[in-house]
C-alpha cells in the first residue's frame, strides 16, 4: 500500500443514546509503508489528542499497545 491508513475498528460507550457516557473506549490501527516512520505518525496522533484534551480536561489519556 502506497499510503498510510488509520481504521477506527470498534467504538464502545454509554447505554442509551440520550446520554453522554462517562467512558468512551476507541480501537484503532495505524498501517503505514516502510519508508514512513510509524513513531512520527504516532507523534501526529498525539498531539491532536492533546489539543483534544485541553477542551476535555477530566478525559483520560490514551493508552497506545
């Protein structure tokens, strides 16, 4: 593949669509050529995380496997 591709591969959260959940669990994959370091894609990811969070403080962090 030529490109990189991210895939949002299960959302988990709430229990009824009327309310906000306190917990919202995202899975996701990066997949990137060989010649794209993967630790710069990750860096990118990251720092819109964290301007995400700056608007959600009580957000937990996220957790990379």
């Amino acid at each position: 593949m030529p490109y990189s591709t991210v895939h949002i591969g299960q959302i988990e959260g709430g229990h009824a669509l009327n309310i906000v959940p306190a917990e919202c669990v995202l899975e996701m994959e990066f997949r990137h050529p060989s010649e794209a370091p993967a630790r710069q894609l990750l860096s990118e990811f990251e720092g819109i995380a964290k301007r995400v969070r700056t608007s959600f403080p009580n957000a937990k962090p996220i957790t990379v496997n």
